[in-house]
C-alpha cells in the first residue's frame, strides 16, 4: 500500500471539494444578488450550485471524465465580464470608447 500516494491523493482531495464549495458559494452569490428579488432566495441559489456540484462530481466519478468541462471553466469568467460591462457603460465619459474598453477587459 502507497501510503504517501494514499495521502497525496486524499489532500489534493479536500483540496479541490473546498476549491469546488467555495466557488458555487461565490458563484451562486454573483447570480442571486442581481436583484432585490433574487436576493431574496439566495440560500436557494446556493442548494441548487451545490446540487449541480454534486451530479458533476458524480457524473465524473462514473464516467472518468467531464464532457462538459469547457463550459465549466469559463462561466464565472463570463459572468463577471457580462456584469463588467453592463457597470461600463455607466461609467464611460463618451459612449464611443464602449466597445475598446471592454475588448480591453477581455
């Protein structure tokens, strides 16, 4: 028995599970808080990431595999940028300066 592979395996484990809870905390608090309406039921929005974790991490645990890892690793980038740019418009002087500010955000 490899007991420092056993252990290795087992920390980068705990590792990724936090990494993974802390971003659907995050992600789901980026989502829910975009109106005093959703806000409202951000305990919910926080359940339902946490359910999208769990059948992604089985999903994986079954197939070896995520096919739909693309998506995962670009949606909170998106998100943030989509919100980024919706603040930009607001906050531009001249308007015309809209499209080479946010490709600079990109």
């Amino acid at each position: 028995l490899d007991h420092a592979g056993l252990l290795t395996n087992a920390v980068a484990g705990f590792v990724c599970g936090v990494k993974i809870a802390i971003g659907m905390v995050v992600f789901a608090s980026l989502m829910w808080t975009q109106s005093e309406d959703l806000a409202q039921n951000l305990g919910f929005g926080i359940k339902m990431n946490y359910l999208t974790a769990t059948v992604l991490l089985a999903t994986y645990f079954v197939n070896g595999q995520i096919p739909f890892a693309m998506v995962l690793c670009q949606d909170i980038p998106s998100l943030l940028l989509g919100k980024m740019g919706c603040e930009l418009a607001s906050k531009l002087e001249n308007p015309e300066n809209l499209v080479t500010n946010f490709v600079a955000l990109v």
